[in-house]
C-alpha cells in the first residue's frame, strides 16, 4: 500500500487573475477552527451544484450555529460568541455584551487591586466600571438567601487559589442544608420581588418600577438590597434569620416531621415550606424596619386604585361613544 501523505488543513486564497493558491493555516491558532468553518461556508455556498437558495440558507444557518456553539466555552473566542448572542438576541443580550466589551477596557490591574471581595449587582453601563475599579461600593453586592453578601473564595489576583493551598473553608451547616433542600425541590427559594406598582410624575397612570432603582436614603444603596441586607440583621424573638434556621434545622421535628419537596408533587409539610416561611417573616420585619419602604407601599397601594379608577371612567367614555350607545339603543328597543 503506497504511503499515504500527511493530511494539512489549509485553504484557498483567489488571485486577481482568477487563479488561486493554497495558504494553510494551523498556525493561525486559535482562530484556524473559526477561519476553517467560514472557508467551507463559503466553498459550500459557491458551489454550483448547489442550486438551492433555500439549501444555501440552511447550510449557512447550521454552520453560524456550529461556530456558536464550539465558540462558547472557548475563553479566546469568547467574545465572538457573546456577539453572536446579542446579534441573535439585542434585546435580551444585547447591553450585557456592551457591558462586557465597556469593562474590557478598565485595566485589569484596577479591578485585582481595589480591595474589594464580593461580587456585584452589575445592572448598567455605570456600575460596570465602577464594579472593577474604587468605586465599587456604589454598586450594590451579591447576597444570599439569607442576606449575607457573597463573596469570592479567593483573592482576584489568585483566582486558581494558588497562595490559598491547605486552607480550607469550614463547614456552613445552614447554608449547606438551604443548598440540599434546594437541589431535592429542584427549585431556589423564592426570592424578593423587586417590582412595585407607583405613579409616574406627569401620568395618569402608575407602572411597575424596580426597587434596584430607587437609592435608600439617597445613597448608592438601593432599597431592595437594604430590605436584603436587614433581614439577615433583624431579630425576631432576639434570633437573627441564620440563629432561626440553625435552631430549626436541628430540631428533631423538623428533621423527622417534614419532608423533601419534590417539584410538580405539590407536596404539603416539606421543609422547603418551613424554610420559606421563616424568610418570609424576617423579610416583612426588614420592610417595617425601614420608612422609605412603608411610604412606597403606601403610595403603590394609592396608585392603584387610582389607575383601576381610571381605567373604570375609561370604559365609560368607550360605552358612551356613538357605536355603543346605537349598538345599545337598538338592543333596548
């Protein structure tokens, strides 16, 4: 059997003359996986065999997907694939993706440097450089279930916990029976609902804004991260909302009496339900805790009834135009 010859990935390059040389391009990583898909498109697509436009269509439309795809746990292209996304999706990922390329140019020195452990509410374009540089304590943390803020296991500059070697974290008992009734439900527990229903100056009527918007007391804080943060600090019988879970989780009665939820079972008594209802508890004791929340409720509550009001004499006026009042004329006779 003749000896076959080293198979070299490589492509075609047309002169102006209509002829053409071979290029190839394995050193071209790590973008010879992409260039090499985007060759066979285009020698697919010119081929006049062919004929198709609907084919074309299709083979183009499977190929981007397969960039898309191989592109997306590949850090060095990751960008190409966050672009994808947000050409696919600008509405939904369109900002994230300008976030990302915004921060890309905070030098990364900044953001390893500036002391700070936890992770960040990232909403805006704003909170984006201030995240990563000094400024980051005007951009709300990340906080658990239990309003602790999260922060990172190890410092920026050693993410791979090269200088963490041999310390190790202790046990959370709370945090890790929130995690396994969590994951047997197979659902988080229900989280505070950002959303609240108020009027608009220069509107007739209200529309819901988010809670993450409205600063606390005009600070960088936000009221719903406030609400957050004084659940896990408020006492309830001179027990904060960890002490209470702790206590209930090694009572023999929760232990024994309760059950794991499982999704779509709709089960009763599970311990997924106690713990939410400790929560709850706490959550209502941190919103009567703070007056900027109390006077928001009050005026959603006002705003609407005011909208229902509106929307009531709205209908009104439509019952008494032309065609419903003939419509109602020659029903009566």
């Amino acid at each position: 059997m003749a000896k076959q010859k080293k198979y070299k990935e490589e492509f075609r390059v047309n002169r102006d003359d209509g002829s053409f040389y071979w290029i190839s391009y394995q050193r071209f990583e790590p973008l010879a996986n992409v260039m090499s898909i985007f060759a066979d498109a285009n020698e697919i697509v010119s081929d006049p065999y062919n004929e198709s436009d609907t084919t074309k269509l299709h083979i183009t439309a499977a190929l981007t997907l397969a960039v898309m795809e191989n592109t997306i746990n590949k850090t060095f292209t990751r960008g190409l694939s966050d672009l994808f996304d947000a050409m696919m999706e600008p509405e939904q990922k369109g900002q994230k993706t300008l976030q990302a390329v915004l921060g890309s140019f905070v030098p990364n020195i900044l953001n390893q440097t500036n002391g700070d452990q936890a992770f960040r509410e990232v909403r805006t374009f704003a909170d984006t450089l201030q995240s990563k540089t000094m400024l980051y304590n005007n951009v709300d943390p990340k906080r658990n279930v239990i309003g602790e803020i999260i922060k990172r296991p190890t410092e920026k500059y050693d993410p791979m916990g090269l200088f963490n070697i041999g310390n190790y974290r202790e046990m959370d008992l709370v945090l890790d029976e929130l995690s396994r009734v969590s994951m047997q439900d197979q659902s988080a527990f229900s989280n505070l609902s950002d959303g609240m229903f108020l009027p608009v100056e220069g509107e007739i009527e209200g529309q819901t804004q988010s809670l993450k918007d409205i600063p606390y007391q005009g600070g960088p804080q936000s009221i719903y991260d406030k609400v957050i943060e004084l659940s896990g600090t408020v006492k309830i019988r001179g027990l904060t909302l960890r002490e209470k879970l702790e206590e209930t989780f090694s009572d023999p009665n929760y232990q024994n009496k309760y059950i794991d939820g499982k999704r779509g079972l709709g089960a009763k008594r599970t311990k997924g339900q106690v713990i939410n209802k400790i929560i709850t508890k706490y959550r209502n004791k941190a919103k009567s805790k703070i007056p900027e929340y109390r006077e928001l409720y009050k005026q959603s509550i006002q705003s609407r009834k005011e909208t229902g009001r509106n929307q009531l004499k709205e209908n009104a006026k439509k019952m008494e135009s032309s065609p419903f009042r003939a419509f109602n004329e020659v029903f009566s006779e």
